[in-house]
C-alpha cells in the first residue's frame, strides 16, 4: 500500500465538525442528510491546501519532477510571449518616435524598409486638402558603409529626416538635428551591431566616396533590417544615396484639431495621384506587424510553440492529478465514510493542481527573468519582464490548472466508502 | 537477462490502452524534439535554397558577398573571363533583384525576388524541374515562371495569366517549385535576355561553372582567381550550403532559440518518462513485493523496469515520429519553409529519447524499494 496521508494523521470525528487535523466548514451531519454543495468557500480552503500539500509531498522526488516540468513548459511560453510582445513593439519603434495622425507611402509599401519612393509634392497636395496641420518626409534606404581606416565595409539603414518641427517625439532625434546641420556628419544608432563598424561619437564612415563622422547617438537597434543605422538630413540623403532628392520614401501628416483621421485619410487618398496610398497611423502599425506576424513564418512558428508549451503544462499537470487521484481512492474513500462533502474532495483536487502549477510558475518567472534581461541586453529588444506579462502568465498558469482539474477531478466521484469493508 | 525483459514487456503489454497512453506521454518530448529540429533545419535549408538548387561544380560570387542574403554583384566581364580559364567547359551567369509583383486577387504591389539567366536547357544555372521544360518555357516567349511555392501574399497566379511586374504586364509562362526564406517571400524566373531588357545595366549575382570532364576542382578554382581580379570567391555548391547556414546560425538567434527548444523537450521527455514509471510501478508494487517475497532479487526487479523503460521508449518514439510527421507537413505548408523529417534528425532524436527514458527508469528504481512483502500479509 502507498503511504497516504490519513495513515500519519487519521481523520477523528468530533462533536465540533473536525476531521483528524482539519476543521471542515460544514457540520458532517449535512452532506449525509443530503446537503451538497460542489464548489468550496473560502474558509474550505484551508483544508483542501493543506491535504493537497501533504499529499504532493508525499513523494517530494515526483513532485520536484513535475513542478520542474511545468517550469520548464511555462519558462518557454514566458520566453515566446515575451519575444513576440517585444519584437511586435520594435517593428514600429521607429514610427514610435514620431507624432503624426497619417501616413502617406508609395502604393508598393509593405514595410517601412520599401524601396519605392515617391515625389514630396504629395505632402503639398495633403495640406490643400484643409485636414491637415503639417506634413514631414522621412527616407529610408539601406546602404553599404566604408568603416574608417580599417576599409571593412558594414551595412546600414540611412534614415533622412526634416527639421523637427512638431513632429519629432524621440528626445535624442531632436537633439540630432543641430549636430547634423554640421557638414559631413550623422548620428548613429547605439544598438548597432558589430557589424556595422564601430558607432561611437568620432568614428568616420565613408559612403558614396564622401566621409562622415558621426557626432551623436540615438537608440533604434533594429537588426532584422540592417546590421546599423544613423540619421541624415533630408537635404544630405539624396548626395548619400543616389536618390532623386525630388522623392521620399514616407511622407507624415499631422491633422488639424478635431478631424477625424479616417475622414482625413479619405480625403487625402481622394486628392492624390495614383502610385500613393494612405493610412491613418493605426493602419500602418496593424500592417507592419501583420507583416512580420502573418506574412513570415515568425508568427506561426511563435504561434504553434506557445500552443504546445500550453499542452506539455497542461498534460504534465494532468498526469500529476490523474496519478494521485488514482493512487489515493482508498483515502478519498474514508473522506466520504466519514462525512466530507464534495467541496473538500473536489477542492483538494484543484488546490493540487493549483500547487503543482503555480510550483512551477514561480522558477519560470524567476529563469525567464534571468534570461529575458540577457536577451534584452544582447538584441536590446524589450524583453524585460514586464507586470502585463506576469499577470498575463499567472491567467494562463490558473486556466491550465482549472482546465486540467476539471478533466481530472470528477473521477473521485469512483472512490466508493463500501470498498473499504 | 531474458526473464527479466519478459516480465517487463509482460507488465507493459497487458493493458493495451495504458499502453498507448503512456507512449503517448513519452511521445510528447519525441514530438517537441522534432517539431524543434524540424523548423531549425527548415529555416537553415530554405536560407541556402540556392546553393542547394545550383546545376553545376562550382559557384563564383563577389567576395563581398558573405552570404546569399547579400546582393553585391560580379562584373559581367568576369564571367567570359572565367570562362576562359583551363578546365571551365561552361559558366552560366545568374542576375538576381527585386521586383514589385501586383497580385492580382487584391492589387496590391509586393516585393518578390527574380532570378534570370540563359535559358540554355544543357546549362540551366538551377534545378526548377525539367531542364527541357524550363529552358522551353523561358525560350519560347516573353514572360516569367512564377515559383508556386512563393508565400499566398501573391495571390492565385497561374500559367497565362498576364501579371504586372514592376506596373508592365507581362505573361505567366509557367510553374516551378522552389520555396522562400525567412527574408523573401516569393521568386519568379526570367531569361537573361527578358531581364537585360528591362534592367540593361544588371550585373550577375553569380556565375555557376560546369568543369570540364577530368578537370580538377582545385585547380579549376585556383584557375579562376587567378584568371578573375581577385575580387571573387569559388565555392563548390555543398560549400557554399555549408556557409550559408554558418552565416545564418552566427547571424540569428535562431540556433539558440531551437536549441533551448530541443534541450526543453529532453527535459520534459525524461519527466514524463518518470511521471509513467513510477505510477507503473506504485500500480504494480503489490506484484513486485510478491516476487520479492518469493525470493527475486532487487536487481531482477530493476532489470524488468529498465526493460520496461526501454520498451516505452520505442513505443513512444514511433507514436511521436507519426505525430511529428504530421505536424512537420502541417507547418511546412503554412510556413512554406522546407520542413520534413530526415534520417540524421531522426537518429538524434531516437537516441535523446533512449537516454531520457533510461535516466528516467533509473529514477524510477528507487520506486521499487517501498515494494514489502510484509504488506502482503
């Protein structure tokens, strides 16, 4: 026979309602008289912990295996949301740091880095429309640079922007733009990567046979276009690029007070050329993402790794349930003898579960910490874990154990007090 | 030895549906392991699709161009001089661009990948079928063939259709397999002739070279940086697969993430593995006690459940190789990423399975000892 609980503290009657060392919220005299109640209270919770806890420590080795599997389990969906949540940000970081209401592309734009470009007179043409307050032009181009005096060569994002104005949100953007108006200088990217050359303020460059230094940071690092970035005024791109300086790859719009955006887009799209489309700033961060989440295979690989930790978790916890119901009929057999309603039984169950699972959660968190502030500071994504994050692992985390409770638990109902004699 | 396993498969085989049930939990890990693999080699074998396509001995690219993702050019004068280098019987020059393609379900312009070349049916540059075929197709008329593999963002192209390639309509001339990476969604194919048209200055991306029969590939290749300014690297086509993937692997996480990813369902395969054995053997200690108390040793115990260990093993590695099939398939067509099972994968995984299952079974021993015979009276 397996060790079980009632063998090292056997459950006693008493006048007062107490079974062995727990007090139960109800009097035993009602469940028998046919008073059942399915879900515990709060105050029968002490005991189904309790019971649930003596029980899983019963056999620390297994329970130290399970707790670990579902560690393991919930540690990858940690990581698969937290890269997914991060990498979702960083695709628009760049629109992030600007203010705008509209965005103006060229008709082939499926991501911010298209090759396409398109005449600035759009810009013109949106404010004759009365919607709107400004207009700014942002290129984007990606180039091969001369690194200075080494000759490697790195490959960059070059980013032409216009004065300010109003538009500029990012402080390091803004305070690039006096440093630029220096000639033969840009600002780099601090979260390049090696392979764009050194990015330190004094470091030169050489592209399209013209050397730059660069004389100022700010942070963008996103390496899934290039391997670093730097910014240049929009008048200095076209020398830089062999771009028509005529054209820009993304025309920003701000909107007057109090119009709508998707009338504005409406009426903008309605007054420019053919080869243009418009999007309100929404649309665009919906379509930049849907682009890297539905378009690439990142999201679907994401997607079906987060689907099958969810089913280890849950099987693992199941299979924990499964074997200490199946191994304690006996003792849930006493528990009805002597009176105990389902609310004990069942909720024993589920504080199993919930100890098994939440078990596990707690070194998922903890590693997923660890790890995640090395992820961040290797790819500088923002994959710091974050309170939505946790809150949303603890939702997930109390769905497995319900829902593996749930499957599980019923088959106490089997334990038969009459197999006792 | 033999009465040992007997007794183990004995206990195992009895109940046919716990059988499946604890194969199916032993499963799990298998399939994680392979799922894991799986996307790492797909990711791997669709960024160096190229080099595994190339019909030739050897490739000659820009030393620049560190990996296939790279778009710097050779000069085109390069490729008659390699062709004049001792050994070379042919070279094929390969262009390779970006062109906007308007699908023609939602008019929307996307950015699809175009590799063009002499539509030579003998020196086709890639294998995309049959040569005949192909080389037929490009030579007969303007168009392109449309690489049916490509991501639906293109929408529903098929042979005849005139599709706008860059705003210019022009005709479909047929389908061939290829497949995108996680960079590029879609290719289509053009003749050097149709692309030089349209792009006269284009310099090729690469040379393929087809060596003279006899001819050596180490001095063909010395032969051709010799004969070249000295700015181009020869690969043989398995080389240049090999740096592809090095590339990728050096340049991406990705080896780390799948890597944490097959390490996990280890782990999670040897828990479950033990989660199994020990309910097995807590459900069978009544029996084991008997047999203690009649006089087997512990080791004989230990050898049925180790045997048991290994049984499951098997059992449950061919229940997540069916599973894993499946899913490969499922996501490969989602993905379009060339995802499948293969021989050395395979092997990797059964043994990773071995080793769990029997770390497994030997935490589960110390199950065996709460089997007392006292109990039984």
């Amino acid at each position: 026979m397996p060790p079980f609980i009632a063998r090292r503290r056997p459950p006693v009657e008493s006048p007062s309602g107490d079974v062995g060392a727990y007090r139960l919220s109800e009097p035993l005299a009602d469940s028998s008289a046919g008073t059942r109640r399915t879900w515990p209270l709060l105050r029968d919770l002490k005991p189904c912990v309790s019971v649930a806890v003596a029980n899983l420590f019963d056999q620390r080795a297994r329970l130290i295996a399970a707790v670990s599997g579902v560690a393991v389990s919930l540690f990858l969906l940690l990581l698969q949301i937290s890269f997914v949540t991060a990498f979702s940000q960083k695709v628009t970081e760049l629109y992030d740091d600007f203010d705008f209401d509209i965005v103006i592309v060229p008709d082939s734009y499926q991501i911010m880095l298209s090759f396409d470009t398109m005449n600035r007179i759009v810009l013109d043409i949106a404010r004759a429309t009365g919607d709107v307050a400004d207009t700014y032009g942002l290129n984007v181009d990606v180039l091969r640079w001369k690194i200075v005096p080494t000759d490697a060569e790195g490959r960059s994002m070059l980013i032409g922007i216009d004065a300010p104005a109003g538009f500029v949100r990012d402080k390091a953007i803004r305070d690039a733009w006096p440093v630029l108006r220096t000639p033969h200088t840009l600002v780099s990217d601090r979260y390049s990567q090696k392979g764009a050359g050194p990015v330190t303020p004094g470091s030169v460059v050489e592209i399209n046979d013209e050397r730059l230094t660069m004389r100022g940071q700010f942070k963008l690092g996103q390496f899934f276009y290039s391997e670093g970035a730097a910014l240049v005024r929009n008048v200095d791109f076209p020398r830089l690029t062999g771009r028509d300086p005529r054209n820009i790859s993304i025309g920003l719009v701000k909107l007057n007070p109090g119009v709508s955006p998707e009338k504005a887009r409406e009426d903008i799209a309605a007054a420019l050329p053919s080869g243009t489309r418009v999007l309100t700033k929404s649309q665009l961060e919906k379509q930049e993402r849907a682009y890297f989440f539905s378009t690439k295979p990142i999201g679907f690989i994401m997607d079906i790794s987060m689907i099958i930790s969810c089913l280890i978790g849950g099987v693992i916890i199941l299979q924990v349930l499964s074997t200490e119901i199946a191994n304690r009929m006996g003792e849930y057999a006493v528990l009805k003898a002597i009176g105990a309603g389902p609310a004990l039984i069942y909720g024993i169950g589920l504080s199993q579960a919930a100890v098994v699972s939440f078990g596990g959660l707690a070194p998922a968190l903890v590693l997923g910490w660890l790890v995640l502030a090395v992820v961040q500071m290797g790819t500088h994504l923002n994959t710091g874990l974050a309170l939505p994050i946790v809150l949303e692992m603890c939702g997930i985390t109390a769905v497995l154990a319900a829902a593996a409770a749930a499957i599980v638990v019923r088959r106490v109902d089997r334990a038969d007090p009459a197999s006792l004699y | 030895m033999g009465e040992m396993v007997l007794l183990g498969l004995r206990l195992l085989v009895h109940d046919k549906r716990r059988l499946f049930a604890m194969s199916a939990s032993i499963a799990v890990g298998v399939v994680i392991m392979f799922v894991q693999l799986g996307l790492l080699e797909g990711i791997l074998d669709a960024q160096a699709i190229v080099a595994r396509l190339v019909r030739g001995d050897l490739m000659v690219m820009n030393q620049a161009r560190v990996d296939l993702q790279h778009w710097d050019t050779m000069d085109p004068y390069e490729v008659a001089q390699i062709a004049a280098a001792p050994g070379v019987a042919k070279v094929t020059p390969v262009y390779e661009d970006h062109v906007g393609l308007t699908d023609p379900d939602g008019n929307n312009i996307r950015r699809i990948i175009v590799f063009a070349f002499p539509p030579d049916a003998d020196s086709l540059p890639l294998d995309l079928g049959d040569p005949k075929k192909v080389s037929a197709a490009l030579e007969g008329a303007d168009g392109f063939l449309y690489d049916v593999r490509s991501r639906p963002i293109y929408g529903q192209i098929r042979p005849g259709m005139n599709i706008n390639i860059d705003r210019n309509p022009l005709p479909v001339l047929g389908l061939v397999r290829m497949g995108p990476d996680i960079i590029n969604d879609g290719n289509i194919f053009m003749s050097e002739g149709e692309w030089l048209s349209r792009r006269p200055w284009a310099h090729p991306i690469m040379a393929v070279v087809r060596l003279a029969p006899g001819a050596s590939i180490d001095k063909v290749r010395k032969a051709i940086v010799e004969q070249t300014p000295g700015d181009v690297a020869v690969y043989t086509p398995a080389q240049a697969r090999e740096r592809e993937i090095a590339s990728t692997l050096k340049s991406s996480p990705i080896g780390l993430i799948f890597g944490v990813g097959v390490i996990a369902g280890m782990v999670i395969g040897a828990i479950n593995g033990y989660q199994v054995l020990y309910t097995e053997v807590s459900d069978h200690l009544t029996q084991l006690a008997t047999l203690k108390a009649i006089g087997f040793a512990d080791r004989f115990l230990h050898g049925a459940i180790m045997a048991q260990a290994l049984a499951l093993s098997g059992t449950g590695f061919i229940v997540g190789v069916l599973v894993a099939l499946g899913l490969d398939a499922y996501v490969a067509t989602a993905t379009r990423l060339p995802i499948h099972i293969d021989p050395r994968t395979a092997a990797f995984v059964c043994a990773a399975n071995l080793v769990t299952c029997a770390l497994a079974g030997g935490l589960a021993l110390r199950r065996v000892g709460a089997a007392d015979p006292a109990s039984l009276y």
